[in-house]
C-alpha cells in the first residue's frame, strides 16, 4: 500500500539531565542538515509534533525551539524531498538540551497508483472527499479553509480500488472556529472505496491567531474548551492520571457490536487494566473486543445527530457522547502519554463520537483545559 511508501525515520530519543539552571524557558538547539552530503538544510521546519512549538532553521541550518513546560514530545523534522524525522524526547531538569538533526531524502514508490491531474473533475470530488475525512462535519469544520488545496495530490490504485493523498508541504489551515493556523504534515491518507474504510496519519503544529478583540478570544476560549471536553486527548489524559470518573468518562467493555448497538456490555474499571508502557513517562491500555466510552458532561452535537440519522427517529444514543474503540489487527494496547497524545495511533481505530471529530476540532496537546 502507498502509506508503507511514506518512509520516515523514527527514532527514540530519552533525555534525562540533573538539573542545572533556572530559567524561564527551555530550549532545544542544533543543526538540521542532509544526511548524505551533510550539507546544512535552511528553512526546514522543526517543531514539536500537536503542539503551538515550531520554528524555522535559519540560512545555515540552525534551529532554537523554545517552550515553556518540560514533559514527553515528538520532536519532528520536515524538509521538501526529505524523509520526516521523528524522535520521541523527554525533557526533565536540562534547560538547554543539543540535538542536531539528519534528514534522509526520501524514496517514494507509487507503483501501480495513476496520478489524478488536478483540472480533472476527479480531483475536484477526491478534494471535497478529502475535506470532509480530514476536517470533519462539525461547526468548526464548517469555519476551516485549506489554503493551499493545489498541495495535495491524489493517486488512485485502479487495481486494488484505493484513493491515496499526499502533500510535499505542509497542508495550510486556517481554523476559524477555534482560532488557529495549523501546518498539517501529511505521511499518509487512504480510502478503500471496497469497504469504505479510511485512515490518515501526519504531525500537526499549531499557531494560535490573534484575537481582534476580547469577544473574539473569549468565543475562542469557550470553542476550545468545548472542543477538548470529552475528546480523546482528554479521555488519555484521565486515563493517565486514574481520574476518569472524577473527569466525566464511564467506560465499558462491549464483546460485540451490531450496527452500532453494542452487546454484552459490561462496564470496567480501566486502572485495573492499564499499565506501565515502555518509557517511564507512558502508559499502556491492553484490552479485548471493543472499549465503550461515554462522556457524560456533554450533549452530542446537532451536525453529529444527523450525519449518524439523517431522517431522525432510529438513532441509538441521544444525549450524552458515546465512541467506542477496537484494536486492529496484530495490536494487543494502546500506549499513550499524560498530555494524552498516543504513541501507536494506528494500533486502533475510533468510531462513534471520535470517529466524527477530525482534524477541526483537534486542540494542541499542551492546550491548558479550564478548571
């Protein structure tokens, strides 16, 4: 499959200093450069991976990314023709930590896939499918532009029935509900039109828009509060900390679902279940069949309502969020970290109220939830 063709470079990177000095900021500098010559790579982007982190290298290479709290990230590296650089990091004490950065130029194989060109009227329907997987149905989907939609190109797999996106750059979006520009690095996106199963993976960084006045933040605050209030990332984040009733999260174990509906569900206490992982700083959710999460503080949106029932009158759940969670195939737990990023995403697959949020209402993981 094309996704297996989007080769990046992972690496596992555990930093432990003593402390040493007190200041207000931590950084990280270095060089990023070409892993083969070792040529310095200017305006390469390096940030910390669904975070507001990010920066640029200057005209020899450079980088200083600063930030403001020490903890667990994915530090990344892209570069136009280049491998992405990925490597997990955690910073503890150490206040100025070097990292010197090498990118790999990347070997894209499309095999049998045939380009979609963009005046096609298929690329047209390939993009508004593409929106609507990536972005969501929502309120917020609805606030979102993809500046720079001439990115993405599309490559359909005749043989196999499958529609691939890539993007060299960045994918640009500008998110109105929310009050941020994004830069979403795509490594891979699929639709099976056999089965009508998709998936998509990148890295995001975040940059918060400037409010023009206090009403504008003020909405924006409340967007993103409602947008964190439930989601995923605040489900891991209670899991992570043993608070998952004490944060509004009841969880089930479902053997088997039809059409929805689950079957012998049986509810479960998830501290009983969970793990160390294999870092200090993660976690690990093992679990069997499906996991049913309902979030019990917040209704369900009218946009979700009717995309699960159009015509109203035969849907299950009205009321509170309900999502459940299955792991595919040859994947027996979910890692996951305390800012309630996931460190195998593609270990499971979400439906129910996670599988209707996208990209749209996505909020960065060192979002500070209101108390």
């Amino acid at each position: 499959m094309l996704k297996n063709s989007f080769v990046f470079k992972l690496a596992f990177l555990i930093l432990f200093f003593i402390p040493f000095l007190a200041f207000s900021q931590y950084q990280i500098q270095g060089v990023v450069t070409d892993a083969e010559t070792g040529e310095t790579l200017p305006l390469a982007t390096v940030f910390f991976a669904e975070t507001t982190f990010g920066v640029t290298t200057d005209t020899e290479g450079r980088y200083t990314l600063s930030f403001s709290e020490p903890g667990s990230y994915e530090i990344v590296a892209r570069f136009v023709g280049y491998a992405t650089y990925v490597a997990k990091i955690r910073i503890e004490d150490e206040r100025n930590v070097r990292l010197d950065i090498t990118l790999k130029p990347q070997v894209l194989n499309l095999g049998s896939v045939v380009v979609v060109a963009r005046e096609d009227k298929d690329w047209r329907r390939h993009m508004r499918l593409f929106k609507e997987l990536f972005l969501g149905y929502s309120v917020n989907a609805a606030k979102c532009k993809i500046l720079n939609e001439e990115a993405i190109d599309f490559y359909m797999d005749e043989e196999k029935n499958v529609l691939y996106a890539y993007a060299e750059e960045a994918i640009k979006v500008q998110n109105m509900g929310l009050g941020y520009d994004l830069e979403y690095y795509l490594e891979g996106f699929w639709v099976d039109y056999n089965s009508m199963l998709s998936s998509y993976v990148g890295f995001t960084v975040y940059r918060e828009m400037g409010a023009r006045n206090s009403r504008q933040k003020g909405r924006w605050d409340e967007a993103r509060e409602v947008a964190f209030r439930g989601s995923q990332q605040h489900f891991f984040r209670a899991a992570y900390a043993g608070k998952l009733e004490e944060e509004g999260f009841k969880v089930a174990r479902v053997t088997d679902m039809e059409r929805g509906i689950p079957k012998n569900m049986t509810e479960v206490d998830l501290n009983e279940l969970i793990t160390k992982g294999q870092f200090e700083f993660s976690r690990r959710l093992p679990f069997n069949d499906y996991l049913h999460v309902t979030y019990l503080w917040e209704a369900q949106s009218h946009e979700y309502i009717q995309i699960v029932d159009p015509l109203g009158g035969s849907v299950t759940y009205f009321g509170e969020q309900v999502s459940w969670i299955s792991l595919v195939e040859g994947e027996d737990h979910i890692e996951f970290y305390s800012n309630g990023s996931v460190y195998n995403p593609l270990s499971f697959v979400s439906k129910g109220y996670w599988g209707f949020e996208k990209v749209a209402d996505m909020v960065p993981i060192n979002y500070k939830a209101m108390n």
